[in-house]
C-alpha cells in the first residue's frame, strides 16, 4: 500500500495488499505475514465388558491445545468501493477510478495466546436381545470451556451495562458499557462454560424375516460440538485496546488518504497497551461474546428398511432427518438510527451509541437453528460376474435462519425475510457409479495380453440447483447493517430479456427487481429462487499388463466431464449492478470445468 501512495499511520512489514474491493466486480489481495504456533496433544482410552447379551464399553478423552498467533492482519488496511447513490457516484467502477471508499478499515494485528483443556467420557451398551433384534444405548459427556486467552485479551459490552452508565476500571479511556477481564461482573474468558452437555444414542437393528434378507434400522443421537473455534475468539483480540483498529464508513479522505480530518493518526501505532496509555480510536469497535454460552448441538435420526430383491441386489428405502440448534450467529449492538438527512455518508453519526463515540458493536450468540429431511432410496447390485453397480436418489429439504443479520436487534425480525431453505438445499440429488470388467478375460495368447483385462468404470450424478437470494446491494434501510434485500416490482420473472447476453446466460429478467426503498428491509425471501441445475459424467479406462505374479504395469485413462456438459454457477444478484443483474457470468466453482483427460502409466514390483 505504501507503494501505492496510501498514506497510513503503520504499514506492514513486508510490501502486500491486504484487500481492495470493489462489490460485485473485484476484490484483490491475500493475507499478510504471520506466524502460526497450534499444538496440541490428546490422550484417550477404552474399556470394554462382555457379559451375556450385553457388549458394554466405556472411555474417556482429555485433550489439551495451544494456539500462539502472531499475525499483521489489517495492518494494509482494507478498502471498498460500494457505488452507494449517498455520499457516492452511485457506480461501484467510478467510485473506485475517483477514490472514494464506502468503507475503510485498518488495524496493528491479530495476537493471541489461548490454551484450552477439554474432556469427555461415555458410555454404551450393545445389547442383543433377541437373534434377530439388537439394540444400541449409550450417554455421552461434553462439558465445553471457553478459550483462555493468557495475555488477559477479554472485553465484554452488554446494553444493560451501557444503560446503567457502568465504566470500566482497567481501562478507564473505554466507552460506557464496555468492560475487561479484572472488572466486577466480567467472566473469566469473556463467556461461561457449557458444562451440561449430555448427549444420548439409540439405535436398533431388527433382522424381520429372520433369513437376513431384510432388515429395519434406525436411531437416534444429539451430537455436540464441543471444540470451540478458535477464530469465535478473534472478537476480542481483534479491538482495541490490543489491536487498534479503525472502521469508518465513507471516510472524508479518499483511497490516497483514508485518515484525513482525523487528529489521531500518529496515535495510531504498535505497543500501546498499559491501562493508562490506552487508545480507543473512534469510532470505537467492540466485539463481544453473549455471557450464557450455549453449545452447538445436531439431532440426528433416520430408519432404514433394506431387502435383498433378487441374488446379490439390495432395494433400501430410507429417511434420513437432522435438527442443528444453538448455531453461531453475530448482533450488530449499534445500528445506525432513522433520521432526518440521513445518508450512508453520515451512518457512523447516526449509530445508537454515536454519543459516545461508538462504532459496530458486534455481540456473538448461539440461536441460530436449521431442519434437514431426506427420502433417500438405493438400488445396489454387489460385484458379481465382473460387473458392479449402486444407483441412490434423495429428496431433501434444508431450511433455516443462518446467514447474514438483515434487521436491527430492536425491530421484529421477520420469519418470511429470515427463514428459508439454506445453499445446501439441493431438493434433487441422483448418482450412479459402476465397474465392468470388459469382456476379453478369456482369450489366449498375445490377444489377451493386449485386449483383455480391462476395466470400466465410471460415476454419474445430477443435482437440482442451489438457493439464492436477490439482494438490494446497498444500503437503503440506511441502518449501517447493509445486508438489505431487493424489492420485488411484480414483473413476470421468467420473461428473459430479448437482449443477447454476450459471454453469459440470462437466469431471470431483471426488471423483475429493484433496489428496496429508503427506510426498508427489502421483501425477496431468503433463499427464494433456485440456481441451475448440475450433471456430470467421469469415467476411466484401466488394464494391468502383468509380467509376472507380482510385477505388472497399470495403464490408466480417465475422463472428467465427458460429454463435456456445462454447469452454471448461480446468477448475479444484487440489484446496485443492473448490467450484470440476472445474468450468469460463470461455472459453477466445485463442479464447471470443462472435460479434461488425464494419463497414467504406473509400475508395481
């Protein structure tokens, strides 16, 4: 940045871009240097019991991790370009060309020093009671404690704190609300621990015929996740006073200039860390955990019947389900307020606690939940006369509130707005794969060596397409949260323009949206429409040239994306960009290249 003419406060050690982004168009960069320090050590063991009809075993585990991170994170500062219509040119490409950033933001580093020591225990008893019935119980222990951040790197904000005018007395220059580690009231770790985490299993298998050609099973289990991220931390050591860090909306100077009109920029440095030399810089950005944690947590459950239909093929039909409760989600604390002028130029000034000079304060919880149900059905012909194939078919539905906040804590939240089917939600899915050993096993002499022995193979798979969501792209609901939604004109959807699309693919007519208006939230729901439909086709040839019993020569061809088929990603969707809006620009990322060969020639002595 440094070379670019950027004038900042601190800069990296090494020349980088750390990030440029201008939405919808480009965004380049990549991490700064930074050291890495992560080991970890687990031990644990297993007793088993066998007593007439009950198997029964019991363990534990006790697992103890270091993560040491010395990281120039933000020190280049991050730069975007948004084309907001306020305090803007209203074109994402011009405000980039002229400078003039919808955001800014900047920091000394990320340092952490964490250590955390987890256990768990179960116990579980498989009991067969009957010849042809067996039945799986079992409980499971998983207390989950928080991160201990050696260095003391806690900081804690909750509206209650701030309503009542509570300071801290370990940093005495920190806003109103925001209190550390070593302040009344403040958790030792920023947030409690888990410790009521038991977690039941159920299952049983029932040979109904007693022939061992058909079977029902089925159970059940909720499934914590224990480990806590080590990134669900970053909130606190990521601010200041351990990281001075700086996020303004539109800033008065421009790209060459970020910090013009501020006086603090030559405080704006490393070190400065003692209770009495502290620095906020404003506006102020805190990051805070809820105090009650509450652990991720999976239901799982699912019934199975299987049945052998004919010599060596088995039918299973199957319902497969899930419930994820108790998901990762972040509240912005201090939305921008509602008022008279206001624009995205003046969001800061227009925060809930702007009287204190506070920026986004961000509050991470668990309440975040999502449903998953699937018919899943297979047709599976076991290796038989050099012939192998399994075909399967699932019909699911994945829906939930996961994914960006979109109201301010103090409004309703909308259920219409907030829940919907997620972007794995694939209603369709159908897969085939086989082996076949091509005739010519048989044949003698030279023409074996060449034409016999080989292999066929190959997988199939189809897929309907992914959820999206229309998105406004700007800031209309001028709230500062800007992740508002794209109004919905009434336009026929499908009516695809007359318009050649040049290099891309038309996926519905864009006047069929608009940006939402000033003071709303949008009414596209989440996840309401569906993106293009996948199917591929990989295949291989192979063939063992042997020499003698143990020594042969593997010739292998193998073709991805055969018939060459094209696979769209999902369209472009934010109405602030309409001469991409509704068209399709690329492949699908996973799965959109094209056919490809591939050689191989391996010895095996």
């Amino acid at each position: 940045m440094k070379d670019l003419g950027v004038r900042l406060p601190i800069y990296p050690a090494l020349p980088s871009i750390s990030e440029i982004n201008a939405i919808n168009f480009f965004n380049i960069g990549d991490n700064l240097e930074a050291s890495f320090f992560r080991p970890g050590y687990e031990f644990n063991d297993r007793l088993s019991w066998m007593r007439g009809k009950h198997n029964v075993q019991f363990g534990g585990e006790v697992q103890h991790y270091v993560v040491e991170i010395r990281n120039q994170f933000r020190r280049a500062g991050h730069s975007q370009f948004a084309g907001s219509s306020t305090s803007g040119t209203g074109n994402t490409l011009a405000d980039f060309l002229l400078g003039q950033m919808s955001q800014f933001e900047q920091g000394t580093g990320e340092y952490k020093d964490y250590v955390v020591n987890y256990g768990s225990a179960f116990v579980q008893d498989d009991w067969k009671l009957t010849p042809r019935l067996t039945i799986n119980a079992g409980l499971r222990f998983e207390p989950a404690p928080p991160w201990h951040e050696k260095v003391g790197r806690i900081e804690m904000f909750t509206l209650e704190d701030y309503a009542n005018n509570v300071h801290s007395t370990v940093f005495p220059q920190a806003p109103r609300g925001e209190t550390f580690r070593g302040d009344p009231g403040v958790p030792e770790d920023g947030t409690s621990a888990a410790t009521n985490n038991w977690g039941g299993r159920f299952g049983f298998a029932w040979d109904i015929t007693g022939d061992g050609k058909t079977s029902l099973r089925g159970g059940g289990g909720s499934f914590f996740d224990q480990h806590r991220d080590g990134e669900s931390g970053n909130g606190a050591v990521n601010a200041a006073p351990w990281n001075l860090r700086l996020f303004v909306t539109r800033p008065e100077g421009p790209f060459s200039d970020p910090y013009r009109g501020r006086s603090d920029f030559d405080l704006i440095t490393d070190g400065i860390i003692g209770t009495q030399k502290a620095i906020f810089p404003t506006p102020i950005l805190i990051e805070t955990l809820a105090e009650e944690y509450q652990t991720p947590v999976t239901y799982n459950f699912n019934l199975t019947f299987e049945r052998e239909v004919m010599q060596g093929i088995m039918a299973r039909a199957a319902y497969v389900g899930s419930r994820n409760r108790n998901g990762r989600w972040t509240w912005e604390l201090n939305p921008a307020l509602p008022a008279a002028g206001a624009t995205t130029g003046n969001t800061d000034a227009r925060r809930q606690f702007a009287a204190d000079k506070i920026g986004t304060v961000s509050q991470q919880v668990q309440d975040r939940k999502s449903n998953y149900n699937s018919m899943q059905l297979a047709l599976t012909k076991r290796y038989s006369h050099g012939f192998q194939i399994s075909t399967n078919y699932t019909l699911s539905k994945v829906e939930g509130n996961f994914g960006d906040q979109l109201i301010p804590y103090y409004l309703p939240q909308d259920p219409a707005l907030m829940w919907g089917p997620l972007d794995q939600d694939h209603r369709h899915r159908f897969t085939t794969s086989w082996v076949w050993e091509l005739p010519g096993a048989n044949m003698n002499g030279p023409l074996k060596w060449v034409a016999g022995g080989w292999q066929w193979s190959g997988v199939m798979q189809f897929q309907s397409g992914r959820p999206y969501t229309v998105t406004s792209g700007t800031d209309n609901s001028l709230d500062g949260i800007s992740n508002d939604r794209a109004k919905i004109t009434g336009a026929d959807f499908d009516a695809i323009p007359a318009t050649t699309c040049v290099n891309c693919a038309w996926a519905f007519n864009p006047a069929a949206f608009a940006a939402n208006d000033l003071g709303t939230f949008g009414n596209v729901g989440k996840g309401a429409y569906y993106g293009p439909s996948l199917h591929n086709w990989d295949m291989s040839l192979s063939k063992n040239f042997r020499f003698t019993a143990d020594q042969y020569v593997q010739f292998r061809a193998e073709f991805f994306n055969v018939f060459n088929q094209v696979n769209f990603d999902i369209p472009n969707r934010a109405t602030n960009n309409q001469a991409t809006l509704g068209r399709i620009t690329r492949t699908e990322p996973s799965s959109g290249d094209p056919r490809i060969l591939q050689f191989g020639l391996k010895w095996v002595f």
